[in-house]
C-alpha cells in the first residue's frame, strides 16, 4: 500500500540556492583560516613549565613527585614521611623508645632512617650541620643533592665543587653498580647542571658516580657506627623530566641501592627547599643559629633577670627580732610538779610526766603514743632531731615506772633529768 504523503514530509530544495549556499560556506571556512592563526592560544601549542622547584608534590618537568613517589617500590617495608623542621631540634627522627641498650652498655637505635634532601638550596648553620653529623653517626644515613651548596658546609667536609652552570643541551650521569662495581651511563635532552666535585677527602670517600667528562658527581661517606652520607652535585638527574625519560628510572634505582635495604622509616626534606626565605629571618634566629651567639645572649638573658630580681624588691625596714612568749602551762606543770614531790608520791608524779611528755610528742610531732615500741622512737628520733640512744634510755624509764609500784627518788629524779634535756633540746 503507497503511504500517503503528511505535512510533515520534506519538501526538495530550489535548485536555485544551492550553489551559492556552498560558496558562502566555503568562504566562512576559508576566513577562519586565515583568521585563526592570529590568535597565540590556537597557533601553538602550550609549553611545559621550565621552572625548577625539586617539590615532592610537583609534576611538572623538573618537580620531584616521581622520585618521591617511587620510594615505597625501592623501599617497600620503610614508612616515608616528609620533614618540614629543621635538623637542629634534634639529633634523630625517631622517639626515645626507638633505642635499646646493647650488651656492652652501648645505646643502640632499632630501626634505622633514611634522610633524602634534594634541594635547589642546601645551606646548614653550624647547629644543623652538628645535628645532621650526630644523626649519621647513629648508624643512619642521609643523601644530599643540591644545586647550590653553603660554603661552611663545603670546607667542614673537605670539599671543593664546580659550581652549577645550566646548558639546556643534555644530562648525561653514570652510576656504579652496588654489586658488580660496573657503571651505567644515563641522559635526557633537558637541562643540565654541569656541577661535579673537584677535591674532597679520598680517604673516606668513595666515588659512586660520575658525568659524562669523568667528573665525580656523587661520593659516599661510611661511618663506624654503621651510618652514611651521600653527597650528589646533579638534583636535576631526580626529576620527573628525567625519571621519565626511557630507562632512567633505574637511576634513581642503582642510586639509592647503595642504602642498606634495612631502613625503616624514610624522611623527605622539606625544610631546606626554603633556606633562601629563610635568609631573611629575624635577629632572634640568627642568633640562636650560632653556638657562640646563643651562649652569650642566655648569659646576658640571665644577668638582666638577676639584677631585675634584686633591684625589684622593696626596700624596707629591718625588722625586730621579738622573743618568743614564755611557755606559762610548762610553768604551771612545774608547779604540780613540785606539790606531787613534796608529798613524795613518785609513782603518781612520774605518770603524770609521762603523761606530759606523751601529749607534747603528739601536739609537736603528730605521733601516735600508743605503743612505745622501737619504732616509735626511731620516728621521733627522726622527726626531733633527738639522740636515738638517749630516747631509747628515756622511754626505757617510762615502761619502767609504768610497770614498777614504787618510785625511788633518785629514779625520779633521774628521769626528770632526762625529759628536761628532751625538751631543751627543742
């Protein structure tokens, strides 16, 4: 059956119209092609960022994010974690639980760390650098590559560098083999750092790496705790440019072979990357950088609080020395004393002065007279100041007259002389 046509079927185009509809189109097109390249965004493509920042968290050529990222494949039972203060709070990353005394009483750290500083700026003060030094001899290790270097921390170690001068023709870097000793050789066609060391102590170093000129880029320092120090001139060899760059990965690889793989724990240097705003700090830090200076402003510090202790006091009168008031109830006890004697009831007059000095012992030294045992009298003797014996023969005579019926005087007499010389003693 034929379908009957609807309004709603084309109708067919004039054959008028279509040729010059083309034309226009194609003279659209062909005026956006002329127009179009003189716009820079649509002319050229965007150009990668040529900035050098060695940041652990930039991606761009020559951050650092694939080096730092790949430390958990190199190290993979170390914790990594990033470090943003500076060396010289302490002497070890690790708490004071992390140590154990060995058996020749020698204190020994557990578990061992990695210190990575790759920076374009590496510029310790004298306490940094003690601090970095102390923390290698634990039996630690630190790598260390920078673009521009402190001059005090060069002549402490005996080094002498080229310094860096870029050339964006290429990077070529060997590296030896921690096993075999052999070199391999790697390059990029970015920017190079033509930095090497010209002098250092052949004694204790040993050269790792070198460029393409045979000049030492990279040197080891072991210590006889079991630590070790890598010093690298190259830091432009640990960016993501590079990394990337066919097989130069495994650069990165055969240089951190050299670190013992029983690091556990990983710090990634933040804090240097800054020295250069760092330069710019207070008066107050420069001079707490320095050993000497701080020595002398805490005396000084210390000078100013005494004399402001003693000048601050107010000046007053000297006051009287007053007596003290006559003791009127040993007076009066005395008194009874004597009234007891007089009728010559020393057995009555005797307890009442054990009664006595029991109620002074309690009321001075707030001790319990229940029992007059050893250790009654050895706290007494304590607490007064007393002669031991001399209470052990006092209290000795107390027992006895609380057992005894009768008193004779001459014991009574002796005993008051005993209580007198414990209560002058007072």
């Amino acid at each position: 059956m034929k379908r009957q046509a609807t309004q709603y079927q084309m109708r067919p185009v004039r054959q008028g119209l279509v040729k010059p509809l083309a034309l226009l189109y194609v003279a659209a097109l062909f005026a956006s092609l002329m127009i179009l390249p003189a716009f820079p965004a649509y002319a050229q493509t965007k150009k990668a960022s040529q900035r050098i920042t060695l940041r652990y968290l930039d991606k761009i050529p020559y951050g650092t994010y694939v080096a730092f990222e790949n430390l958990e494949y190199i190290f993979p039972d170390a914790d990594v974690y990033i470090n943003k203060k500076s060396p010289s709070g302490y002497t070890s990353f690790t708490s004071p639980h992390d140590y154990y005394t060995g058996e020749d009483g020698t204190v020994v750290q557990k578990e061992k760390t990695l210190y990575i500083i790759i920076s374009p700026e590496f510029a310790p003060n004298t306490r940094e650098y003690s601090s970095i030094m102390e923390f290698v001899g634990n039996g630690n290790h630190v790598f260390i590559s920078a673009l521009y270097w402190g001059q005090d921390f060069l002549d402490t170690m005996n080094i002498d560098l080229f310094p860096s001068w870029f050339n964006n023709d290429s990077l070529w870097v060997t590296i030896n083999n921690p096993v075999t000793t052999d070199s391999s050789a790697f390059a990029y066609p970015g920017k190079a750092d033509y930095a090497y060391f010209t002098e250092y102590d052949t004694t204790y170093a040993a050269i790792l790496g070198k460029d393409d000129a045979g000049n030492v880029t990279l040197i080891k320092y072991t210590y006889q705790g079991g630590g070790s120090l890598y010093i690298h001139a190259n830091p432009l060899a640990f960016t993501n440019f590079f990394l990337l760059h066919k097989n130069n990965n495994e650069y990165y690889n055969s240089v951190f072979s050299h670190v013992p793989p029983s690091v556990q724990q990983i710090q990634w240097d933040d804090y240097f990357r800054y020295a250069g705003e760092r330069s710019g700090s207070s008066s107050l830090q420069v001079i707490m950088s320095h050993d000497e200076l701080e020595f002398a402003f805490w005396i000084v510090l210390l000078i100013f609080m005494l004399i402001y202790l003693f000048e601050s006091k107010r000046k007053q009168r000297i006051i009287p020395n007053i007596p003290p008031l006559r003791n009127a109830s040993l007076d009066f006890v005395k008194t009874i004393g004597r009234l007891y004697y007089q009728y010559r009831d020393n057995k009555n007059l005797a307890l009442k002065m054990i009664a006595h000095l029991m109620d002074h012992v309690r009321s001075r030294y707030n001790i319990p007279t229940s029992v007059m045992d050893d250790k009654f009298v050895a706290t007494l003797a304590y607490k007064s100041g007393y002669d031991q014996a001399a209470l052990n023969k006092l209290f000795y005579h107390a027992r006895m007259i609380q057992d005894s019926p009768q008193i004779s005087e001459e014991f009574l007499m002796e005993f008051n002389k005993m209580t007198e010389a414990f209560y002058k003693h007072q």
